[in-house]
C-alpha cells in the first residue's frame, strides 16, 4: 500500500514537470545560458521520474520558444540539421554564439548613436 502511494505521488510530480515542460518559454531579457541551465534541469528532474524523453524532442522544444531575437538561426537549424542527432549542446553553442553577435550588434548600434 506504500509503494501505490509513491507511485501516485511519482507519478503526480511527473505530471506536474510535463506541464511545466510544454509551458517553457524564454524570456526575451534571458540569457541563453541561464535558460538553458533550467531547462536542463527540468529534463532531468523528468528523467528521474521515468520520463523518456528524446534529444529531439527536446531540441525542437527549444527551437520552438526562442523569442524572435533567434529567428534567423532557427530557420537554418531545422532546415539543415538532422534533429535525430543534433545535440542539445551543439544547439545551446549556437545559440551562446548567435547571442553574443546580438550584443556585439548592439553594442555598435549604441556606440554609433553616442558619436552622432
């Protein structure tokens, strides 16, 4: 009679992590890396409550709730990338690498607002 009553809370939590899984959303103002480490750490906590989950699901997870900000590394990504192989890890450098481009744009857009 314990372990069924293990079982409905491993199984409630679980429920709760799958929620919290499909309602993910990056927020515009969050860093790449700072995402990534919660996602991470909501799949694993999915994991350790017998959820199988694919790589793939998860990359296109991710791809899915990039704010706009992303668009154009999305686009190459599902049209090039075999997502049956793409890595999380490989997704997550290009995308610390696209944000960095971001801010280094940035950067001159305001240096070149403070020179006019």
């Amino acid at each position: 009679m314990v372990y069924q009553g293990l079982a409905k809370v491993k199984m409630a939590k679980l429920q709760t992590l799958r929620r919290d899984f499909e309602n993910l959303k990056m927020k515009e103002s969050q860093i790449v890396d700072t995402f990534m480490v919660s996602v991470m750490g909501l799949i694993n906590q999915m994991k350790s409550h017998g959820e199988d989950i694919s790589n793939r699901r998860v990359v296109e997870k991710i791809l899915r709730i990039l704010p706009s900000k992303f668009d154009s590394l999305v686009v190459p990504i599902e049209e090039t990338k075999d997502l049956d192989t793409y890595i999380v890890d490989e997704l997550q450098a290009s995308l610390i690498s696209h944000e960095h481009q971001l801010r280094r744009s940035n950067g001159d857009s305001i240096e070149n607002a403070f020179k006019t």
